[in-house]
C-alpha cells in the first residue's frame, strides 16, 4: 500500500522486521502519517532463518505491542513467528512497501527525501531499523566466490552424504552442523579459536561437545581457511603450525554478519570508531547525529550484532515516536 508522495510523512521506517512493525504501531497509535520501506519479503531476515530454527527467546519476549504470542513451546519455531509477525501487520493494516528499496537519502528544505529503487518520498524523521542479517562476514579468502559455498543455511537435506565443512562456532554454525549431521551429511566443523562458542544456546552447546568426543563430527580447532577448491579446502592449524588439506562438496562459512555502514554513513551518521562501528545515538531517544534520524533494533550495536535482539529492543518503538510525538506535534510543521 503506497503513500500519497505529495504529503510529508512524519516518520519512514526503514525496515520491515519485527522492531520496523513495532514502530510502525506506535506511529499509528500516535496519529503519526508513516510508512515503511522493505527491500525484501515481510520480517525477510527472519524469512530467510534456516527452515527448522527455533528462538533462543521464549515467545512472549519476542511480542511486539503487547499482542500475545501463543507458541506451542516455549521456544516458538520460525514458522511461528512468521505467522505471528504476517497477522501483526495484516490486522493492524500496517502501511508497508514490500520488496523496495532505499538507494538515497538526502536533506531537502527541512527535511529529508528518501529515494527508492521504485519511488521517492518526503519525510521529516527516519527510523533505521534495518537490522545486519544482509551482510555476512566474508573470509576472504580465494575461492569463496564459488558455487559450493554459502554464507546462510537453509535445510540440512540438500548436504545429505557429503562432505560439509562449517565455518564457526556461534549458534548458526552448531546448528547447521548438527543438523547436517543427522541428515547423513560428512560434517567438519572449523573453528578459529579454542572451543565452542560460549553464546552457544546453552541446550545446543553440550550436544555438539559431545558429537566431537564421540568423533561423529571433526572439530578442528584454533583453524583457519586459507583457499577453498572445487575438491578441498586449505587450513591452516595456528597451534601446530601446519597447513593441510580437507576433503570437501560444500562450504557453509557461518562466520557471522553485520549492519549496512556505507548506508548509514551515507546519510551522516557517525560511528564511534572503526572497531566496534556502533552509530553515534542518544540512548534517551535513539536519535543519531543526524536531526530526524533514529536507529532501532540491533543495528545500534554496529560491530557487536549480540547485544541487541528483539527482547530488548522492542522499547525503541516507544522511544522513537514519544520523541518524534514532542518534537512534531501532529498538525505542526
């Protein structure tokens, strides 16, 4: 449903995840004239979330507004929460563009115009609630551009009796690799450091220890990747020293993600510094730098993608729009 592009808007949202639904809600409950702008399908990170993923969350902290979430377990499923988060948006009539894209945002006598790869749009705020599920971690590394590696995981079945090499040890990576595993696919699992990711879900965690004791997965630990082949893979063992070669179909390099910064660069948006990228934001208000622009969700953490999720970031909506509410009264220029 698009918006009337002669009227000023009082806030676009950038985003359609769960944090861009919940600010949209409280647009509306404010009487605030919004839209959101979605590059992809509705929640589309959580879309593209492997098939059989379940939340770390129980399903009440991943409520949005209030609305109940009924799971049939305490960890709601990703089908779940789709269905939860779709219902959100179409019975409260969330004003939403799907699958467009924001290229450009610019000042323009007082505010800002916002350029789409459909459209353009005229808005006195911006909410940035963009996530960072779009942007991976590469290896870079030769060979990573081939067809046989990926950067995301989907469904286990496709690595059926062959040789998979996962690359990390974060919830991601244990997931893929166990559940790769019981689909009868070959799995080695690579991991830079000397252990299992602590974040690890804590009822994740002992399993694959115990798959590694037991030799039903290789763990090769403080590893890096050097190349990647059509036949094989290069490490390298930091602790021995030693290169060798592996085996391998397919490469699942779950390495981690992070937030589009040439986007939010683009528009003015200070970082604190080039290691940790967190965008300079008022914690009070979320506004940035930038007069008008705010930032929800994880991608206020910039480098550090694990301190934000949906549980606690929900109260930015709140913020946001009180702050724009106080600032732009409805019917005030």
């Amino acid at each position: 449903m698009s918006t009337n592009k002669k009227k000023e808007l009082d806030v676009l949202i950038i985003g359609g995840g769960p944090i861009g639904l919940a600010c949209a809600l409280e647009a509306k409950k404010k009487n605030l004239d919004y839209l959101i702008l979605e590059k992809g399908a509705l929640v589309n990170s959580l879309y593209h979330y492997p098939q059989n993923m379940t939340f770390f969350s129980s399903s009440e902290k991943l409520e949005i507004d209030e609305i109940p979430f009924i799971s049939k377990a305490a960890k709601p499923s990703k089908q779940e929460a789709l269905e939860y988060y779709r219902r959100i948006a179409t019975s409260n009539h969330l004003t939403i563009n799907l699958f467009e894209k924001v290229e450009n945002v610019s000042q323009q006598n007082g505010c800002y115009k916002i350029k789409s790869d459909k459209d353009q749009y005229l808005s006195k705020n911006i909410i940035i609630a963009t996530g960072f599920y779009d942007k991976p971690n590469y290896l870079n590394v030769k060979g990573e551009d081939l067809d046989k590696v990926s950067h995301y995981y989907d469904d286990p079945h496709f690595y059926a009796m062959q040789d998979v090499a996962v690359v990390g040890a974060s919830n991601s990576a244990v997931d893929a690799a166990l559940e790769i595993f019981r689909k009868g696919g070959r799995v080695s699992l690579i991991v830079r450091g000397d252990k299992i990711g602590e974040r690890v879900k804590y009822w994740v965690r002992p399993d694959m220890v115990n798959r590694i004791k037991e030799g039903s997965i290789d763990a090769y630990f403080n590893t890096k990747v050097e190349a990647i082949d059509q036949q094989e893979l290069n490490l390298y063992d930091k602790a021995k020293k030693e290169h060798f070669t592996l085996k391998n179909d397919y490469v699942l390099a779950l390495t981690g993600y992070q937030p589009n910064f040439d986007f939010l660069r683009s528009m003015g948006i200070e970082l604190q510094d080039e290691q940790s990228r967190i965008p300079i934001y008022d914690p009070q208000t979320m506004e940035t730098n930038k007069k008008g622009i705010y930032l929800a969700g994880v991608i206020c953490g910039g480098m550090e993608t694990h301190k934000w999720f949906i549980e606690n970031s929900r109260i930015h909506a709140k913020m946001i729009i009180e702050n724009i509410k106080t600032r732009n009264p409805v019917g005030t220029s």
